[in-house]
C-alpha cells in the first residue's frame, strides 16, 4: 500500500463523480489510458470523446480500445485542444444529425402539409355500371318487357317520347353526373380543409415505440417546421445535452513512447482550460494532472496553479495534490469542481 500518485488519484477523484449514463472528455488522450478508464466509468449508456493533436495518439488510444471491447463507447478524434469548444460542438452536430435521421426513419409518420391521397380510391359514389349509362327506371330495356299500355296524360305521352329518342337517359345522366361530381368536390374540400386546419395548429399526433420501456407515446409535432420535435431531458435538449460533461480530463506533457518535441504548453493549455468550464456540468469536476520533468513542464504547471487559484471560490472548489520532499519531479494533480 502507497500514497497514490498523479495519474491514480486522478482515477480516484473520477470514480467520485461519474457514474453510468455519464458523458467524459479527455482532451488529451495520449495512448489511451485515461480514455479506456472513463469508458469504463461511463457504462455501456454513456459515451466518451477522447481528443489528441498527434495522429499516433489517435491511432494508439482507438487500437486500446477496440483491445478492451470498449470502442462503442468512444469517439476519438484528432484535433488541437485549445479549439476544444468548436470540436465538441461538431461532434454534438454530427450526433444530432444522425439520431434526427434515425428516428425520422422509424416514426413513418405523416409530415404536417403532406396529405396523401391513395390512388385507386373511389372520389365519388358513381352507380355501378359502366359511365354514362344510366337507366330510366321502368325503361324496357331494363325490365325485357314491352308496356302495351298508353301514357294515361300528356305528361306520360311526352315522357315516353323522350325516352324512345334518348334524351332523357342524356338529361339523367348530366343531372346525376353534375350532382354526384358536386357533392364529391365539397366532401373532398372540407376533408381537404379540416386537415390542413389541423396541421397548422400542430394537432397531428403520431405513435413512436418506447423501445426499453415498450410503451406508446404520444408526441406532438413541429407543425411549422416540418420536424420532428427533439425529445425534452431534465437536462435541456439532447443537442444541450451533448455539449455538457461530468469530467474532463487533461494529462499533460508529452506522448509517452515518443519524442519529446511535441509537448503541450499554457499557451494552448489555458484557453482549453476555459472552455472545459463552459463544457462542465454542475457538479461535474476537471482533473489536470501536470508532468513538470520536461522542458517548460514546470513552467506550464505553474501558470496553471495561477490560473486555478483565482477561480471564484463560490463557483469552484479546487485542489493540489503533490508529493513535496521527492528528489524526483513526480506529476502534480490539480482537480477543479464545478459547484
């Protein structure tokens, strides 16, 4: 048993604050050490962005990954970590966009604007029978039998004139076809109308299947937009929701395995250091931990000892772990919470 050094008390300040579900960065991810352990932390639920400027880096933290069986649970990008802000919110863009499309996918549900009408369906109540056929009631060729009868009035005699020269099966035919389209064209406009009314004010509903709890829910719908409407987080939207973080994580210094040229600085170091803030979630922590035996390491630690130290203690708690009587110069931790 041993006091715990950077890297480990790192690890054991993260164990406090993330849970399954969570969301991490690691703004330096070196070989991947850190990232497969916030991975780990986050569970299957949540997710990881890991961020280097060294395309080794990337390849090595990924190669890690994919060793444990916890590629599904992080992204890893190359990028420089004093643009941290602009890079998560690409990512949180690209996310969005695919949950959005994958959802439109499932839903299969009617657009607002978009009423569709099947072909094949009957318009109007036309009678049976082929168009323009319409039979006079009583007519012989209808009934295979000829009336010897006379008309008893005038208005008989003048009816069964027409019929014999065919007007009348005409005037039928124009009467019933006029009434049948006229009637057909209101029906069609007022169902037309009440649809429309209804996709202005929103009021189309569909169904989409809740598949953990496998339930139905109703959700409403962006009628204006055309849009499915993002689901609403105790935590803001989900497009809010990817631009906050429980931890992040910064190991700095130089790629362990690899020249020491390539070092990281307070130049790039702070404004990463400001933006993590805007990315952190209350209550959710920043873990720093500073290699000073380098060249400039000592330099780098100390402009963030300064930078941490004026932080507004009614915002932040903060804390320096370090070992002080060590002829070495061991990694010194300093974590920041978000209160």
């Amino acid at each position: 048993m041993s006091l715990p050094q950077g890297v480990e008390m790192s690890h054991i300040i993260l164990e406090r604050f993330l849970s399954p579900g969570d969301r991490a960065l690691d703004a330096t991810c070196g070989n991947g050490h850190d990232t497969a352990f916030l991975a780990r932390q986050v569970g299957s639920q949540g997710r990881v962005l890991a961020i280097d400027i060294q395309e080794e880096a990337v390849k090595n933290t990924r190669r890690r990954l994919e060793e444990e069986g916890l590629a599904e649970r992080a992204v890893v990008i190359r990028g420089d970590h004093s643009r941290l802000l602009k890079l998560v919110q690409t990512q949180s863009a690209l996310q969005t966009g695919e949950s959005s499309g994958k959802s439109e996918e499932k839903s299969g549900e009617i657009k607002p604007g978009k009423i569709e009408v099947k072909s094949g369906e009957s318009k109007s109540n036309k009678p049976e029978g082929e168009p323009g056929k319409i039979k006079a009631e009583g007519s012989e060729e209808e009934s295979g039998e000829t009336k010897p009868n006379k008309p008893e009035n005038k208005l008989e005699e003048t009816e069964a004139e027409k019929i014999k020269s065919g007007k009348i099966e005409k005037e039928l035919e124009e009467t019933e076809a006029g009434k049948l389209k006229e009637k057909a064209e209101e029906t069609e406009v007022r169902e037309l109308k009440g649809k429309v009314e209804e996709a202005e004010v929103g009021e189309l509903k569909g169904k989409a299947e809740e598949a953990e709890a496998g339930e139905l829910k109703e959700k409403p719908e962006e009628a204006d937009a055309g849009k499915l409407k993002e689901e609403k987080k105790e935590t803001g939207t989900e497009a809010d929701r990817l631009l906050k973080f429980q931890a992040v994580v910064f190991n700095l210094g130089f790629l362990p395995g690899s020249a020491k040229e390539i070092i990281t600085t307070a130049k790039t170091t702070l404004p990463a250091l400001e933006q993590s803030r805007q990315l952190l979630d209350a209550g959710g922590v920043i873990v720093i931990v500073s290699y000073t035996g380098h060249q400039g390491g000592e330099r780098e630690c100390r402009q963030l000892l300064d930078w941490a130290g004026g932080l507004d203690y009614q915002g932040y708690n903060v804390l320096h772990h370090r070992f002080i009587n060590q002829p070495t110069d061991p990694p010194q931790l300093i974590a920041v919470e978000k209160r």
